[in-house]
C-alpha cells in the first residue's frame, strides 16, 4: 500500500451563493487545489455531494465535473454518506492511489443548497435519516439532535451554556476565516435567547444552510517528494465506520459509535492516541455534535465533553483547540463539502498558513466528518512529513 | 497491487417487487452472496445506487445496508454515477481490496423505481442527463438516445429493423434467465409496431422501469485460492472513463467515447485484445445503445453495429454472444443495479452455471455499464484462473 499525501489545496467562500450554480463552485475549489499543487492535469476525481439530485435536479455529477474541470475523459465519480460525503470522498481517493490505480486525484466535496425552499431543503437534509422510521413520520435533524441534546443532559449533567458555548468558540474562531459564512461575534446569552428551533436546541446551536466547495489534490508521498513545493502533509489515518442511522436502534443516544470505531482505526493506523493529536476538526452540524464527538473520539471521558468545553480545553488558546476554521457553525455547512473544508483547515493549519487564527507548533491534526445522526463518521488523521 | 477475484454473487429476480424496499432487495442480493462465497462477515461495503433520493427519499444508504445487512459498524459508503453507479460500485471495491485497505468487500447494487410515478421516474432518471442544459428544457433519455439513432442510421444507413434485432435477441435470451423481468419473445414487426416513445424508438427498443438488486463479493486472489469452492474469478481489468453529459457537447453524436476510453484502458490492464474475448454484457438501455457500445468496445468497425446484430454476430449461438442475460432491455434494468447484474451474469456463464444459456468454453468475459447517454462507462475484463 503506498503512502499518500495531500499536495494541494482550495476552496471557495461558504455562504448563499446564488450567482454560481453546483458546477461553478466545484471548479472553482478544484482549479485553486490543482494550482496549489502545481498541476495541470489530474489522473482521476472524486466528487462528494449528499444530494445533487434532490437540491439540484441533477445527478452524474462525476462525470459533469470531470468535464467542467476540463479533465474528461479521466475517470470522475461521485461518494455519498449524507454530511460525510466530503470525508469519504477523500478516503475513496485514497483508496485509487494507495492501491496503485491513480497517481494524482482531486477529492472535492460540493453542494449547492439555496437553490430550493427551506422546507425543501429541510427534506432533502431528512433523506439522511431513516425514511421508513424516522423522517416520514416528521422528524428532522435539529429534531433528533435536540434528542441527543436532552438525552446527555439528563444523563451527564451537561448545561445549556455548555452547549451554547461551543457555538460562541466556533463563531469566534469563524471571525478570523476569510472563508466563512458568518463573521459575527455571538455570547452565550445570544444562544440561549435565540429563536427555538427545537428543545433546547435555538437557531444559534444550528449549522446554516450553505452553498459552496472545497478540493484537496492527493498523490503518492514519493510524488509528493518530487513537486516538494509547500511542506509536504502525509495522511497518516483514513477511517470509515458506521452506525444504524436510526437513533431508536442504539443503545446510548449520548454515544457516537461511528466515531468511536473510526476514531479506534485511525489511531491504530497512525499509531498514536488521542493525547498525541494537536487540533482538530469535528462535525459540530448542531452544538450538542461537537460535545458527543469529543467524548467519541476519546479526547475527554464520556460525559465530559460539555465541562471541557465550558473550560476552555476546545478554545484556540486551549489544550485541545477544535474547529478553529470555525467549524459547521460559523463557517458554513455545505453538507458534501464539509469532511474536504475540514482538510482544507488542518492543511492550512498544518503548513502555518492560517494566519491569524493560526496555532503554534502543529504537527498533527485529526478531521472528524459524520453523517446524519451518526449513522456513518469518517476520521482521518494529517501529519506533517 | 493485489489481484482481485470474485468469490461470491447474488441477485433478486428483477421486476416491479412491490413488496419489497430499497434495503430489503439490497439485503436479500447481498446475504445470498456472501452465502455462495462462503462467508459471514464483511470487511466493506459499497453500494451502487442512482437515485434514492428522487426514488425513495432515502440517502445514506451505505450506512443503512450494511446496518440491515447486520455488518455495522464496517464501512459501507453509497457510489454513483447514474446508470453506470453498479459498476462503479465494483470498481471503488476493487480499489479498497488491491490497496490492502479491506480484504473482503460487498460490491452491491440496487434500485427501487416504481415507489414513484412513470413522470416522476423519468424526471429522476433525466437527473442523468444535463440539468441546465438538457432536462431542463425537457428533453428525458429515450429522446437523447433517439438522436443518437437517427443520427447512427443517417450517417451509416443503420435500418430500423437493426434496432429491432436487439430487442428481439435479448428478449430470446431472457427467455431463459429466470431472474428477468419480461420472459416474452418478441419479433421485429411487433417491435416496429409497438407504440412510439420518440422516433425512432418504440417502447419495445426502451429497457423498462424496474426495481432489484445485485451483489458480488470480492477478496484478493490469494484468499480467494483459500475459500477455493467453485471456479475462481479473477479481475483481469477495471476501467472507468468520462465525456460530456450533455450530447450537444460531443464531436460525434454516435460515438460512445467514455466507452472507448474505458475499453482501451481494460485491454491494456488485461494485455488482450477484443477478439480475445469470449462474450460480453453491455449496457442496451436503448437498442442503439447496444449497437454503439459494439463499436466503441472494438467488436466491429465504426458504422457496423447494427449489421453485425443483423448478421448473427451477438446472437448466442453467434460468434461474439452479447447480453445473454437478456441484457437491460429484457432482464429489466434497476439502475443502480444492472452494473452489478451483469458481473453477476459473466461470473455465472464463466462458472458453467447458467444452465439452458450456458455458452460453451467461454474462459473470458467483458462487461460495459454505461451512465447517461455515455458520460460515464465502466469496463470490467473477468477471467477463470
């Protein structure tokens, strides 16, 4: 199995985008990752999008994007696991180049949201759920998040400022990147007094509907070695796993399985633990996320992730800083481009480009993508060579 | 890279099954794969699926099967590339198994169409096509590939009965695959007179509405010469190419060059030439579709297709036997699955267990699934070891 690195990296701006369609915001990401890598041409592409289909009327997006990047007839596929998408868009991509299939691949995540109605929007966000179980009877996501949200503060003790914090952190952090969709400071008292959405989860606990796209070249670290240009990022970990998507069928409502198998994976990959990962990226898609997946990935013990957060440990200046991109929440969910965003981050953080948001003294960074409820996570772990 | 083989395969009988779902098809193909190769765990799955979305309202199935399937918390992730998605589903499989990364994967496909309207399948299936371009303006496949027939006869004097011919062939060899949806012989006059869909073609030139499943399950050769309990069958190529979705785009309107692509990088892999295959499964969503895909893949000269099926050439008794599953247009064509379906066709005739259409002495089968009118083709070259 050969290593493979990430030689390049881009994105657009997240927000509502209504002058570039689906195509445009895919290329837009893939040409500015092909010129930090300094290529022109690629040997395969994989795209990561939830649901073309249902916010766009279209679908065959592999082949669509391989064309408007100017790349066709090179092979081009689409990866879907809900929010995860991006995540495994990059592990598929690993996947042709560690087995020798492909030398240089663009692994891109896209989606185009604003396109449709809320509502629209909110059922197409619901096909990630259970439809015979879950989202025909109604439900949606802030619904089985605000479930998650209840069910951990009755079993832990976690507050309501435990989870409005982790947004405060997240927009602030969000301040200082350019990509963002909200650059707006919040406080805990703006979370706990915005509109409910649904209990107790308000509007400012919530990821925003988002359009926009982000790429990462990868290739071979013995390629990597040749193009040596920026500090070369290998990919120390790339790990999969999944879980019923429907909340009824798990045992614990607090716990993330899918992140804490994919997590166990990567740091046997990578053989590493928790303590020897610097920052992170995770799927803060509702605040209460962000907390089950501290305690998922091992960072903090089960039921704590609510009390680290309120201490500091998350913050940019903390222990453990995560999300300093400014997570789903302030930067920005578009849903198939988020597991590649979060790349974009620990890349950008790795080779000291992050400017004022940057951290010191990073080496080695873990992204934590999830789908849904937590039906599918994928963790991958970056390291500077 | 590892050498890949097929250790295992399965499918539900094709058709309108209105008493079973997505996941109840998808798991019913999978459990009796992983029983015919003799296995009961999975190390991966991938889930070839065009549309749930538009179709059920369900994505995320990659989480969903292997959880139904009782293999959660392995990885299971969806792929898609409209009608070609099932063969993409082996080739990302095929990926993770020659990396190292899996060893024993699930490569599924799947398709559940007539929980839908026939006008809501065909705006889900036109998702295949264009958006901005073509489905907008209302244009759906049987008019794209209408165009590619009148401009195939126009330019080669192709006659209508050549497009008959390979309707009516491949209903012939349907006639003895119990798993197809239409087991009814058809002559040239009834296919010339049935009710116009867009002219040239006529319902019976257009594979049908169809719901179904198919899985194989693949391993390195090396654990497949362990399990050794039937023939094994070993992956000689596996190919993928892009074009244009949009056919206005394309310098050729009847030539098929994802196809092209694809095939040349098949042989290649494989070291063979076409007339070193024995016999092969292509992807005749439309009877023209099947002509070109005979001259794309090298079988006959530009222009000779609809001869060639005239003449005998793909009839299965003739020289180069082509869909003797009865193909999309009888076997039925669910399509996420057909991919998938017709591994499971060449697997089937290369063990010797296809029973009244066993052909003689076939030792190599190629198998072509194609997305759209042509944006995206797989071409898989299987071989008994």
């Amino acid at each position: 199995m050969r290593d493979v690195a990430i030689i390049g990296i881009g994105m657009t701006d997240f927000g509502e985008l209504w002058h570039d369609s689906l195509r445009d915001l895919f290329v837009k990401a893939a040409l500015q990752a092909m010129d930090d890598a300094g290529v022109d041409h690629i040997d395969g592409l994989v795209a990561g999008c939830m649901s073309p289909g249902l916010f766009t009327g279209q679908e065959h997006i592999g082949s669509l994007l391989a064309d408007y990047l100017g790349q066709a007839p090179v092979p081009g596929v689409r990866v879907e696991s809900a929010c995860a998408s991006g995540g495994m868009a990059l592990r598929t991509g690993i996947a042709y180049v560690a087995s020798g299939m492909h030398d240089i691949v663009l692994c891109g995540g896209v989606e185009k949201m604003t396109d449709v109605s809320g509502a629209q929007a909110t059922y197409a966000l619901a096909t990630a759920a259970d439809q015979e179980m879950e989202a025909f009877h109604g439900v949606t996501f802030p619904g089985l998040y605000a479930l998650i949200a209840t069910a951990h503060m009755h079993k832990y003790g976690t507050k309501r400022e435990d989870l409005a914090q982790v947004a405060v952190k997240n927009h602030d952090n969000g301040m200082l990147n350019p990509h963002a969709q909200y650059h707006m400071k919040i406080t805990v008292e703006q979370v706990i007094n915005s509109v409910k959405v649904a209990d107790p989860l308000n509007i400012l606990d919530c990821s925003p509907i988002t359009d926009g796209a982000a790429a990462v070249i990868i290739a071979p670290v013995e390629v990597a070695k040749k193009l040596k240009k920026k500090p070369i990022v290998k990919v120390a970990a790339s790990a999969h796993a999944t879980d019923t998507i429907a909340l009824h069928q798990r045992e614990d409502l607090t716990w993330l399985k899918s992140t804490a198998e994919a997590a166990a994976s990567a740091y046997k990959q990578a053989g590493v633990k928790p303590s020897d990962i610097d920052f992170a990226e995770v799927h803060d898609c509702f605040t209460i996320a962000e907390i089950c997946v501290l305690e998922a990935l091992g960072v903090v013990k089960r039921g704590q992730g609510g009390k680290a957060t309120r201490d500091g440990l998350t913050a940019r200046d903390g222990k453990f800083p995560v999300n300093t991109s400014g997570g789903l929440k302030s930067k920005g969910h578009p849903v198939g481009a988020t597991g590649i965003a979060q790349i974009h981050e620990i890349v950008t953080q790795l080779r000291g480009e992050a400017g004022k948001r940057q951290l010191k003294d990073v080496k080695r960074g873990l992204a934590q993508n999830m789908g849904g409820s937590g039906g599918s996570a994928v963790v991958h772990i970056l390291e500077v060579l």
